[in-house]
C-alpha cells in the first residue's frame, strides 16, 4: 500500500526523499511502499557499513556509527547502528507486531536514541545541525530535531542522491519535482556505479562523480535534463538550488548556489531549436583553456559558472558573452581572457541577445525596439558613409560624454547630407537614459545593446571582416569584472 509520502521544501530531506523514489525506480515519493523502503534500507545497511562508503560518510555523518573509529574492532556495533537510524521507519507503536518481522513491539529497537520514532536527531544524524546536548536553536531547550523513522531513513540515504565533488557533498533541490528526482536519480544511479567498481577493486575512497566544478557540473546536467523533456514539461518551472557542504567534524560548511527561474526560463529556450546552434557555439568557447604540456579535462566552463551571477550582473555578462569584449581576470586558462569581438563576430547573435533581455531582464519590447532599431540605423549609417572614426568612438568610448557626442556629429552630418538624423530624443532617452521611465545610469548596457545589433549587420555585409585589421583592440574596465 502507497505511503503516500511528499515533498516538505526541506532540501535535505526531500533530496534523500527523491533519492528513494529513484531507488524504487518510482516518479514521486506518493507512489512508495514499505516494501520499497525496506530495500532502500537493506542496501545501505550492507554498505554504508565497509568501504568505500564507509569513509565518505564521514563528509555527512561524522561521529556516526557508520564512521566512529573506535567500532573498528567491533564491526557488529556498525549493524546494531545501521538497524536503529535505517529501520526506524517500521517501528511499530507499543503492544502492535512488526508488521515485516511479526516480531513483538518490545524487541524492535529500531530508534535512534533508545526511543521509539520519532527519535531525536543531531548532527550525526542529518547533516549541519549541532550536536547532543546542545539546546540552541529548539523550542524549549529540548535539545535534538524530532524525526519520524521516515524522516530519519530519507536523510540517511541523502548522501546517495548526491555528487562528491571536491570532497563534498552536492544536493540539489527544485520546486520541479521532476528535476528533483532527475538529479537525485542520475548521482544515486553513478554513486552506485561507482561504488561497486571500487568494491571490486578494493577501493578504500568513492570517486568524484565529475571532473567539474559544481557550478558547471550543475548547468552540464541540467541542459541535458531539458534536452530529454525536449517535447513535454515546456511549462514546468526550471529553478533549482544546490547546497555544497561538509558536516565534517573539522569545520562544517555550506556553499549554496541558487539559479534564478528567469536564468532556468532562458536556458530552456537557449536550447531549444531555434537558438540551440548560437547557444552551442557560446558553451564551446566557455570552456577551460587546456594547460601548456597536456590534454587536461576541463574542469570549468566560465559561461556556465557566470550564468549565477544573474540576474544582477546582466550587463558584464552581455558584454562578455554576447559582444565578445575580453575579460580581465588573473586565471591565464581563463578563456574569456582571450576573447576578441573582432575575432569572434560571427559569434555575436542579437536574437539570442534579444532572447535573453526578454526572460533574464525581463525588458520591455518598445525598449528592445528601439535597441534594434538604432542598431539598424547606425549599421546603415557605417554602411553608406564608411565612418569608421563614429564606429571607433562608439566602439570604444569610455564614458557617456564620448557616446553623445559621436551620435550627435554622426547626426549633424547627415543633416547636411539632406537626411534624417540618425536619432530622435524620444529613441535616445529610451535606449540610454531611461528604462521603464526610471531614470537609467547604465549608459554602457544600452551602448553595447546597440553595438550587438550593428555588429551583427555590419558582419552579414562583409564590412566588419574588410576593416578588422583597421579597428583598435578592445581593452576591458576591470573594474566592471565580477567573479
């Protein structure tokens, strides 16, 4: 009969939850069985308890009888601990039989703390709490965090649904249940992989689940995961948020890493087929510069490490990804560091630019119009008169007085030529000064707005590959890097 079991919210314990639901090979923790955890328990039991295991719980249960050192010599003290924090889901009420066993209530220990569930549980129990005795942070000084056996067997089995990395631990959580249970399932499925080749070698470690840092490790996965739903689940939030931590006992800590839903939204889209052979091209040039004298597996991709720094640092990532404009950082195998706008244009896509103003920003369509219009027209402009001195000052201009006036000589010549001026007052307040009639200090944003999409056109001509040699090397502000 189903447990009828749901997702709390709680990171920890709805990622060991999604972990048994993908050990019972179920799509949500409703479906599960008592049978179902009974197996899930039945394998960690048998491992949690030897190598390599054993020594990598220490990451999440420090002090526990799965890690405590002075049950070397009495491997049965490991069992008797793996039966009470494992098994303290079929506990049954005083005077009931153990519905699996048909054993009297009285010989089922199968608590934590002596107790019948819930037990009290501390550090070496569920990760970053404190430990016993202490009363901090509990309602009435009762020192410990109340567990159901449930609770206690789905944090147990939570390091299982994550990756190492770096000698940690990463969970990964999602208001999707669906991605939830796609992260737990895909590191339980290689932590087990992994676990038997080391059994068979006689490993004494786990392996990392990847060569990845844990930001790239999540985007890597991620993408993949909305290349398999491709056809279905377009309308299910893409948000989620990694935890990278420690509980051991020389210093626990924890790294979160948050994904926003505008980012998860623009992602979706960036892969999908419409935008999926402009996106590719930005990942592939993303990724680690190899080092002198080897081929090193990539252990970054910087596009992917910057997408969390959205959506408060559009306006450096725009000019770093889509204009192409060099990075200024002390990492030499850094490739942002060589990137090239006149190198690179073929790279530079305002479609996929516009894409992302319109779900990462979430701007405007009469802004975005106008950003692309004047882009048009100063392409146009560059086109006919061949002013390569505007388009080294509007390229190049370090400050807002520099951009103004070049627009306004380029204007005032073409007046004189009998045409229209490039820019009306109405165009120039919405592209530089305001934006959503707040007033805009960000000059720079909408000046590399417009260079994207005259970029662009003057690319498609053949104008830009004709004059490259001739246009001066952008040098990046470092003072508008962020890391």
């Amino acid at each position: 009969m189903p447990l009828n079991l749901e997702y709390t919210g709680h990171p920890f314990y709805d990622v060991g939850l999604a972990t048994l639901t993908a050990f019972a090979r179920k799509q949500h923790p409703a479906e599960l069985e008592p049978a179902d955890l009974q197996a899930a328990a039945d394998y960690m039991k048998k491992n949690y308890v030897v190598n390599p295991l054993k020594s990598f719980l220490t990451v999440a249960f420090p002090n526990s009888g799965f890690t405590q050192p002075a049950y070397e010599k009495q491997p049965e003290k490991r069992v008797i601990y793996a039966d009470a924090a494992l098994y303290a889901f079929n506990a049954p009420a005083s005077g009931e039989l153990d519905p699996l066993n048909s054993r009297p209530a009285a010989e089922v220990r199968y608590d934590v703390k002596g107790e019948l569930p819930p037990g009290r549980a501390y550090r070496q129990h569920l990760p970053l709490l404190t430990g016993e005795g202490v009363i901090n942070f509990f309602p009435y000084g009762d020192a410990g965090l109340p567990l159901s056996g449930v609770s206690m067997l789905a944090v147990q089995a939570l390091p299982l649904g994550c990756a190492k990395v770096n000698g940690r631990l990463l969970a990964v959580h999602s208001d999707s249940p669906a991605l939830l249970l796609y992260f737990a399932r895909t590191f339980l499925e290689t932590n087990r992989r992994n676990i038997q080749l080391a059994q068979t070698a006689g490993d004494s470690k786990l392996p990392e689940t990847s060569p990845y840092y844990p930001r790239t490790l999540l985007i890597d996965l991620l993408l993949a995961a909305v290349r398999q739903a491709e056809d279905r689940a377009a309308d299910q939030p893409l948000t989620l948020t990694a935890y990278h931590f420690t509980n051991s006992g020389q210093g626990a800590e924890l790294q979160i890493y948050p994904l926003p839903l505008e980012v998860g939204a623009f992602l979706r889209a960036a892969a999908g087929p419409a935008y999926r052979a402009q996106w590719e091209a930005l990942v592939q040039r993303g990724w680690q510069l190899p080092r002198s004298g080897g081929e090193d597996q990539p252990h970054y991709n910087r596009l992917y490490e910057d997408l969390f720094s959205l959506p408060d640092a559009a306006p450096v990532f725009i000019r770093r990804y889509f204009l192409r404009r060099p990075a200024s950082r002390k990492d030499k195998l850094d490739p942002t560091t060589e990137y090239d706008t006149r190198r690179e244009a073929n790279l530079i896509s305002w479609s996929l630019t516009e894409l992302f103003l319109r779900k990462v920003m979430q701007m405007e369509k009469e802004r975005i119009d106008s950003i692309r219009s004047l882009g048009d027209q100063l392409a146009q402009y560059v086109l006919q008169s061949n002013d390569r001195s505007f388009f080294n000052t509007f390229w190049m201009a370090r400050n807002y007085g520099q951009v103004r006036a070049a627009l306004i000589r380029a204007s005032a010549r073409q007046v004189r030529n009998q045409h229209p001026p490039l820019i009306g007052l109405d165009q120039f307040l919405n592209v530089f000064e305001q934006y959503e009639d707040v007033p805009n200090g960000d000059w720079r944003l909408g000046r590399d707005l417009v260079l994207i999409r005259m970029l662009e056109r003057l690319y498609a001509q053949g104008w830009l590959q004709q004059h490259a040699e001739e246009l001066p090397e952008a040098e990046e502000d470092a003072a508008q890097e962020t890391d």
